[in-house]
C-alpha cells in the first residue's frame, strides 16, 4: 500500500512540471508575437524565418520526444501508485 507522503510527492513532482511547462509556454507565446511582427514586415524576412524555423524543429524534435517519454513515465508512475479508495 502506498502512503500518503508518496502521494502527495508524486503529485508535488507533476505539478512543478505542469509549472515549468507554463512558464516555458508563455516565453514561447511572446517570441511568437514578436515573430510574427517581424514576418508580416518582409517577405524576405519570412522566408528566412521559415528555412531557420525548419531547423529548429529538427533539433528540438528528439528533446520534446524525451521529454514525453519521461511525462508518460511519471502519469505511469502515479497510476499505479494512487489506488484511491472511495
């Protein structure tokens, strides 16, 4: 049987995911912006944007997988430690 501390721990560590993931999301939502205001100036501008966004995708492609792997462990991980009792 697992206690309430592991529980509670657990949780802990999923929530502080959930917080850097936010905070992640809206420097993400602000470059964006600004992105865009650049884009919409020049056509130049856009296409450069778009062979440099490319690249970026492929670099970050293998860090977002990890990190998804390493979410699905940790929604494992509470699953089968949380046998809420009614």
């Amino acid at each position: 049987m697992v206690n309430q501390e592991e529980i509670s721990e657990t949780l802990a560590v999923a929530f502080e995911h959930i917080r850097a993931l936010h905070a992640t999301l809206s420097a993400v939502m602000i470059d964006l912006a600004v992105l865009r205001h650049f884009v919409l100036k020049s056509p130049e501008t856009s296409r450069q944007y778009h062979r440099t966004l490319a690249l970026e995708v492929l670099k970050v492609k293998p860090l977002v997988a990890t990190a998804m792997r390493a979410y699905e462990e940790e929604i494992m991980h509470i699953r089968s430690n949380c046998q809420w009792k009614n």
